[in-house]
C-alpha cells in the first residue's frame, strides 16, 4: 500500500517524527532507525507454539493511513503529534475528545510466522470504531480517538487501551490494524508487513451489547451477521479465524483484556479483498 503526502495538517502539529525521540528514547530510536527487527535471545518461543499466519485483509474505507482522501484532503493520523500511545481512547494532537465505552485493555504479539519467534520492534498501527460503529476524522471528523501506534518489545508484545469496539451494519466485531518494520517505517509512507483485522468474539460481544447502553444499535446489528457471511473473514479458514480472534477474560462492568499473537509471513502473497468493504 503506498501512502500519499499528509496535505492536511495543524500548523503546530510537530508530526510522528517528533514524537519518537520522546516516546521511545534516543537509543531505541537509533535501533529502529537502523530498520533493526531481531529477537532477543532470551525472548524464544515456546517449541511447542504453532503459527497461523494471519492472512492479509482490506484495510477498509477509514484507515487514516495516508491511502485515501475524504472531501479532497488526504486523511494521515500517523503523522500527528502523540499517535504513539498506550491509551487510544482519547484525541490526540490538536484534537480534543474521548470516546466512551466498556474498557478494554490489550496485548498483541507479534511473531514470525515462519518459527514463533517474537519480532521486537516493530510498529502495529490499530484503529477501530467507537460504539455505534462511527470511526473517528471519516464519521466524526472532529475527533481522532480510537487510534494509535505502539512499538514491540524484546518479546514482540505490544499494549493499547481502549474500548470494546461496536457492532455496525453489515460487519462482525473487528479491529484493524496494520505492521510495520520500524516506527519510521510507519510514518515515512512504507508498506506495511501486514494488514489484516482482528475478530471479537461472539459470547464477549454479546455481552457488551446486551448490558451496556451505550452500545445502542450492538444488539441488533449483531443478531444480522455472523463470521461466516462477514464480507472479510468469511474467506478465511477456521485455523486461522481462530488466531485472529481476540481471547476476552474479564466483564464488562468492570473492564475486558483481551490478548491476540499475530504471526506475519514475510512471503506472503498481497491477494486479498483490498477494496473497501459495504457498510450495512
């Protein structure tokens, strides 16, 4: 995927670049600089661990990538001020507002698929929509929430915090997100390692929706569709729908943690559904 030029920006946005020295320190920005990905010795996987590569899926209509224009300005939240964060439930940048909803706290792995081992730092952009199924500067334009980069860890491990993501029309329950070699890989317009999505599970979601008001349309939309007839994972085989779906523990009340290992091939052909998928 090539992304286009940012041509709307802040005059006091400083950019992801910016960030980088500040978020993640002088000598770590030098290693990812230097395009390095390698796993820490004391890192190594579980021999008994088996590898689903995720396959690649479209990154729909709302990535804010830099991919695509809405209302002919060119839509790149990677290269705000403050995009690399842990908590994704507020706007960043000049943007103010704070998406409300069931808290849900996650940890993703990133992984070789070829032998498990964990790929440290790497950058994982994710973005996903907020309870009633809007996505932030495409539906809400006044808002950039519920979106955010993180960087990997020695173990290949990376944590946000965000909401537990609503249930539109036409679509299962799903985040999105996309890999990259390095932070400055991600914000210098490179291609992605991976674009895919992540799957919520049925029980979890259900839940959500039934008991929390604020997921006003969940219910209903979820009663419509099923992984099997979704536009994106209807394709995929039942090994690896299993990898890409989120395990939930925890309840609603009180908050969810969900944990996803995302093993990438390197090889893998670029083939999947890239036009953007119908809403409802």
């Amino acid at each position: 995927m090539t992304h286009q030029n940012e041509d709307h920006t802040h005059a006091h946005d400083l950019g992801f670049a910016h960030d980088l020295p500040r978020m993640i320190g002088r000598r770590r920005l030098l290693a990812l600089m230097g395009g390095i990905g390698v796993t820490a010795a004391s890192a190594l996987p579980a021999s008994a661990l088996e590898c689903i590569a995720l396959p690649w899926e479209t990154a729909g209509p709302y990535p804010a990538d830099g991919s695509n224009v809405k209302n002919g300005q060119t839509v790149n939240a990677l290269t705000q001020e403050g995009v690399i964060r842990q908590d994704i439930r507020t706007s960043f940048g000049s943007y103010s507002g704070t998406a409300e909803g069931t808290q849900l706290t996650i940890e993703l792995t990133l992984q070789n698929a070829d032998d498990c081992a964990p790929l440290a730092d790497h950058a994982i952009y994710i973005w996903h929509c907020d309870t009633t199924g809007n996505y932030s500067l495409y539906d809400l334009t006044n808002v950039n929430f519920l979106r955010g980069v993180g960087v990997s860890d020695a173990e290949g491990k990376v944590r946000f915090t965000t909401i537990f993501p609503g249930c539109y029309d036409g679509r299962w329950p799903h985040i999105h997100f996309e890999v990259f070699e390095s932070a400055t890989a991600a914000i210098s317009g490179a291609n992605s390692l991976l674009t895919a999505q992540i799957a919520l599970p049925e029980d979890v979601s259900a839940e959500v929706y039934a008991n929390d008001a604020r997921y006003s349309n969940g219910t209903r939309n979820l009663s419509r569709i099923t992984i099997a007839t979704d536009n994106v994972f209807r394709d995929n085989s039942e090994a690896q729908i299993a990898q890409q779906t989120m395990s939930v523990s925890g309840n609603w009340a009180n908050g969810l943690e969900g944990t996803v290992t995302i093993p990438i091939d390197f090889n893998a052909e670029r083939s999947a559904s890239m036009a953007p998928p119908t809403r409802g």
